[in-house]
C-alpha cells in the first residue's frame, strides 16, 4: 500500500464539514448547517476517525484534526467528569449534562487515542487528563450503551490492571442484563433493537480477550448470531431501520438505514475474526462495507464521488440525500479499519 492518501476523497469532505470548533453536525444536502452547530458525539468519532488517518499517513493536516476535535471535547467536559452534548453555532452548549451515552462514546474515543503509537505524548496525556476526571462514573452507568462503549474504551487502555475491575464489572452487567430479557426465540439485552446494537458482543468479546471469562464470549457469540439472524441477508447487510427500531415479537422496521451500523457492525466482525480466526467473520465485515457501496436493499452506492461525502441513509424511496458527519465518519472508520484487512485499493 502506498503511503499517502491520494484516491481517498472522503477526507475532502471532512473537512469541508470542519471548521475551527469542530465537525458540524449535519448538512442541508451537500452543504454544512450551521444553524444545527455541533455534537461532542460526533467530535468524538471524529478523533477516532483522525487518530487513524494520521497513524496511516503522518500528514500533519490531519494531526491538526486531532487537535481541533479533542480541544472540543476538552471544553465539553464539566468539572465533575461528564459531557455535554449539544452546542449552537455561537458556541453556547444546549444542555449541562449530556446523556450516558455521550459519556460511553467520549471513552471509547480517548481510549483509542492513547492507544495510538503515532500520538504524541502530549495529546496522550490530555486524554489521560479527561480520562481521569471521568473514571468515577463508570462504576454508577446505567445505559446499556453506554457501558458497552465503556468497555470498548478501556480495552484500548487494559495495559493498565486497575482497568479491568471496571471492564469485568460493566461486562458482567449487561451479562445480566441479556439473562434477564433473552427467551427461547429472543436473544438480546432489551425488549427490542435499536442503534448502536453490534456494540453490545463486540464490547464482550473485548472483555473476554482481556479477561478471559467464558460468559462474556458466549453471550457475545450468541447474541449477535440472533442479530446477524436479522440483518445480514445472503447477498448483503440490511441493518434495522430507524423508523420503528425491532420491538420483541415484531418485524423489523425497512427504513431508515444508517450507516453508523454498517460501521459499528463491521467494527464487531473484525473483533471477532481477530480472536476466533474464523473467516466468515472477515466475510461479514465486507459485506457490511460493501453496504456502503450499493450491495444494499436498494442497489444505491451511498458514497458520492465526486466529493467523497457520505448520504445519509437509505429510506423507502432511496437515498436520503443529505451528508452529515456522522454518515461521512461512520464510512471513514470503516474504510480505515477493513484496510487493515484488504487492499486498500479495492476498497475505493
């Protein structure tokens, strides 16, 4: 693979979308909406999406990024440790507090950038900083989600012991959690399916490679065989749409697709294939990618290449032809990840 980033035209449009404070949060079509500001959920996924161009490329226009999306995320860290959310244009966050899941998607970021051999010390150490400030609250989450971003976070920091008694106990915890919902035909954590839902066995089987406990790797295993059982189609991926999630003894909404799942469920298979070796796990993650360049329920490639922005969605009638950050980032993780896999040149 060579070492520069020509022919990846998707960071073009990243940042098109950022501007000094950080990555906007949605677009009227092709263009940034400022009158919608900015998210610390999405400024998170961006530095997770930065950290991994810089440690492909060593260009320093990206290492700026780095810089901009997690001085965000300093000034959205309260004193007690939390975050908020939701900021205008003018800079003036909406909300004191945002929610647990903002939280869980913060650590999952910081975690990854200390993780990064390619950073430097002294952006590792802002991390460590925010990390710190946050860690009292693992103990006390109450969103499913949220832990199951935590976990995924400490495991990029499971060098250090005193972490795993936070994994173990968050794992353990949505264990429980999947006990106490699953059934004969229903095999998941909750009473129904909604975002975010790959996280749930891929923050397992992180705390199983960590750990070693054997419950967390036969939770992770069986649960997302139910949820393969629902969105992964012979030919492609479908994820569940988000226009009436799956409630339990339900179908499963068509529409909206978002392409936030086909990168977090990618994200799962390849955790998946690197502790089990089994290779129709890697074949998983592809299709998942593939989603994104039209092996889909509607035979659309989301990907406009003329720009490299990223559609947001499929609904009923196709594409939902606005562009925000977190279609466009949701296709960069993924692009970055499964090119560790597969040729970089195939992916384009």
């Amino acid at each position: 693979m060579n070492d520069t980033d020509k022919g990846i035209i998707f960071t073009n449009y990243l940042f098109a979308l950022s501007d000094d404070v950080g990555i906007f949060q949605h677009s009227i079509y092709g263009i940034p909406d400022l009158s919608k500001g900015y998210t610390t959920d999405d400024n998170s996924r961006a530095l997770i999406l930065a950290v991994m161009l810089f440690e492909r490329f060593k260009h320093r226009k990206y290492l700026k990024l780095i810089y901009k999306y997690l001085g965000f995320m300093i000034y959205a860290q309260n004193d007690n440790g939390k975050f908020k959310n939701f900021m205008n244009f003018q800079r003036e966050f909406l909300e004191e507090e945002g929610s647990e899941d903002c939280f869980g998607r913060c650590l999952w970021a910081l975690g990854r950038t200390i993780s990064s051999p390619s950073i430097p010390t002294n952006i590792k150490r802002s991390c460590w900083h925010m990390v710190n400030k946050a860690i009292e609250h693992w103990p006390n989450l109450s969103s499913p989600r949220a832990k199951a971003y935590s976990i995924v976070g400490l495991s990029y920091i499971a060098e250090k012991p005193e972490v795993f008694p936070y994994i173990e106990q968050l794992a353990m915890s949505l264990v429980d959690q999947y006990k106490e919902h699953k059934s004969e035909d229903w095999h998941w954590f909750e009473d129904y399916i909604t975002y975010g839902n790959s996280f749930f066995p891929w923050s397992l089987m992180k705390a199983f490679d960590i750990l070693g406990t054997i419950i967390f790797l036969e939770t992770a295993k069986e649960s997302m065989e139910f949820l393969e059982s629902i969105t992964l189609k012979e030919d492609y991926f479908k994820p569940i749409g988000c226009n009436g999630w799956l409630m339990k003894g339900k179908e499963p909404a068509e529409y909206d697709e978002q392409p936030i799942e086909a990168c977090e469920t990618l994200l799962a298979y390849l955790e998946f294939y690197d502790i089990t070796k089994e290779k129709k796990y890697l074949e998983n993650a592809e299709k998942c990618f593939h989603w994104y360049k039209g092996h889909n329920s509607k035979g659309v490639s989301l990907i406009d290449t003329v720009t490299g922005a990223i559609y947001d969605g499929l609904n009923e009638n196709g594409l939902n032809l606005n562009q925000g950050s977190e279609s466009l980032v949701s296709y960069g993780i993924a692009f970055m990840e499964l090119s560790n896999y597969s040729n970089i040149d195939s992916l384009i």
